[in-house]
C-alpha cells in the first residue's frame, strides 16, 4: 500500500524500514508483493504504508505488539526474503521498531 493508513488506536508497534537498493529489479517487485500479501494475513498485523524514489524506500508496518512483529520477522517465508535482500535487492537497510503512544492525523 502506498500514502498514509488510517489513524490506528494507540498503544500500537511501528517496525520502519528504510532501504537503499541495488541496481535492477531481480525479482524484487514480485517478492515484495507476496511479503505484503503474507504480512498482512500475519496475526497481530495492523497496517502498512511505504515510499520509494531512486535513492531510499520506507515502509512503515504496524503491529498489535512486539511478539506479532517478532513472529513475523521468524515466518519463514520472511527469512527467505530477508536472506534475498542481503544478498541480491539492498545497498543496505535499517530497521527500527517503536511503541507508537499518541497519533493524530488531518485530511483536507
């Protein structure tokens, strides 16, 4: 999903990941995809927005609590993509995993 989610209540969990890629799609688009599809039909999966230009992509998901992420990041399907993106997809990545306490949105 692209552009902004909805306003989720609080207290939930944000993972944000922020990427530099590699050159050429090599399969990329299409695991990204089936991530997106898999993820969210992850129990605890709330929501997920992402952005990509040239040079930086990310995606924000959100999850009910930390041991919904931590499943997620051990589903193993996941850990075939995780290990295809050190080694074909990312320059490099960071993740970062926050308890989202307050949010507030606008729509004009």
């Amino acid at each position: 999903m692209s552009g902004t989610v909805k306003t989720l209540k609080p207290p939930y969990y944000a993972v944000i990941f922020t990427s530099q890629r590699t050159d050429g799609d090599n399969g990329y688009g299409n695991m990204a995809k089936k991530m997106v599809d898999l993820a969210s039909k992850q129990s605890g999966f709330l929501e997920m927005e992402s952005a990509r230009d040239d040079q930086l992509g990310i995606t924000v998901s959100y999850w009910e609590s930390l041991e919904t992420i931590k499943s997620w990041k051990e589903n193993l399907a996941h850990k075939v993509a995780q290990e295809k993106g050190k080694s074909e997809w990312y320059k490099n990545y960071s993740v970062r995993i926050c308890r989202v306490e307050r949010d507030y949105s606008f729509e004009g």
